[in-house]
C-alpha cells in the first residue's frame, strides 16, 4: 500500500512540475511575408432579363438565350462556363397593385486566363442571340488562380517560417540564452475563395446605346497574397 501511495503521490506532482517547465521563459511570436501577385483569372457574369404574361413562355424565352450563349461560349476554347441560373418573380401594376406578368431572369457565369479572348467574347454576346435578344454584362471580377496562388504561398511560408526562426534567435540573443526550442507552429494563408459578387443592374436602367457595346480590354490588376507564422518558442538557458 505504502509503494502505491508513493507511485500516485509522485504522479500528481509530475503535472504542474512539467507545467511550470513548460512555461518557463516561453515567448509568443509571430512573422508575416506578402506579396503583390497578378491576377490571371477573370470571372464574368451576363445576364437576360425579360417579362411576359405567361411564366412558361418566359422561360421558354430566356432558355433560349441562354442555350445560344452556350453554344457561342462553348466554340471559344480559352473562355470556360462556370454556370447557369434562373429566377422568376411576379410584376404588379403600380396604380392597382395586381399582378400583371412575369420577370425572368437568367444568368451565364463565365471563367478565363485569356483576357483578350474574354473580352471579345464578351462584346458578341450582348449583341442579338436567340429571338433577336442578346445577353447585358453585369460584372467583370479577377482573381488569382488556384494552382497560381498555392505556387506563391509555398514560397511565402518558406519565408515567414526564415523570419519566424530570425526573430526567436533575436529574441533569445536578447534574454541571453543559449538556445531556444519551438513549442508551436501555426501557419494562415488567409485565404477565403468566395465567389466572385455580381453587382446587379436591371436591364431599364441600361441605355440602348450601351447594349451590345464591346467592353474595353480587360485589365487584372493585382492581388495581395499574405502568410502569417505564429507560434511559442521556450528561451534556454
């Protein structure tokens, strides 16, 4: 009995013995490399808006602007389809406050490296499709890629976990110990992929000149890419 109450006695004392070990001199850090990258990626979004009595006839409308879209988009190797959508909602008279018809709306998404082929793409789908009607640009996003921005966050991780071991050793120089051990590393990209937002514009508030207009050529611009290195490192001494 005696050898068992020394065993726990001696294993209720090793917690806070190695708890005040591990804290003694422990030190939080922190260390960020960025940089400025272009972007190689262009997210459009097009759109058909039109009313009609009859919701199936509407429909039946919109579809067939945007199966031609489609088809135009689909001869365009450089241009890729991120997708299609469609809402519909009921117009009321202003004066009675009844409803007198359908709106209907349909969407075309649309993704590409190559801004140029994008562009002109872009200026022959606003022109006459299917029944005369051709599509509105809504929005115009960029990005950078997936595959591109990975290639730079490797490199950037490299770089903050150099600047995080450069400011420990600083710190240690400073409290004057002999070495230091890392406890714990965390590495944020802070990177969040929404999608891009469309900035709606309803088709009566378009002029009829700016219709069917090629836009100019698309520039991309550039985008942040950030990586923070934080940790705990304990001073030796």
């Amino acid at each position: 009995m005696r050898r068992i109450a020394a065993c726990l006695l001696i294993a209720g004392l090793s917690g806070p013995v190695l708890a005040e070990t591990l804290n003694y001199n422990v030190v939080n850090l922190n260390a960020q490399s960025s940089r400025e990258v272009g972007n190689d990626t262009a997210h459009a979004l097009l759109f058909v808006e039109l009313n009609d009595a009859d919701p199936a006839r509407l429909s039946d409308r919109v579809n067939q602007t945007l199966a031609a879209a489609l088809k135009r988009v689909k001869a365009v190797g450089a241009v890729q389809s991120g997708g299609t959508g469609y809402t519909t909602f009921p117009v009321y008279n202003n004066k009675t406050n009844k409803q007198e018809g359908w709106r209907g709306r349909g969407e075309l998404r649309l993704n590409s490296k190559d801004f140029s082929a994008l562009s002109k793409l872009l200026g022959e789908l606003q022109q006459p499709l299917a029944n005369g009607i051709g599509m509105q640009l809504a929005d115009v996003r960029y990005g950078v890629s997936e595959q591109r921005r990975d290639q730079v966050e490797n490199e950037l991780i490299e770089e903050s976990l150099k600047a995080f071991r450069q400011r420990a050793d600083l710190v240690r120089r400073n409290l004057e110990g002999s070495s230091f051990k890392v406890i714990n590393v965390n590495v944020d990209t802070g990177h969040v992929s929404p999608p891009p937002m469309p900035m709606y514009k309803s088709a009566r508030t378009i002029s009829a000149d700016a219709v069917g207009a090629a836009p100019p050529m698309l520039e991309g611009g550039d985008s942040r890419v950030s990586v923070t290195v934080s940790g705990s490192i304990q001073v030796q001494q």
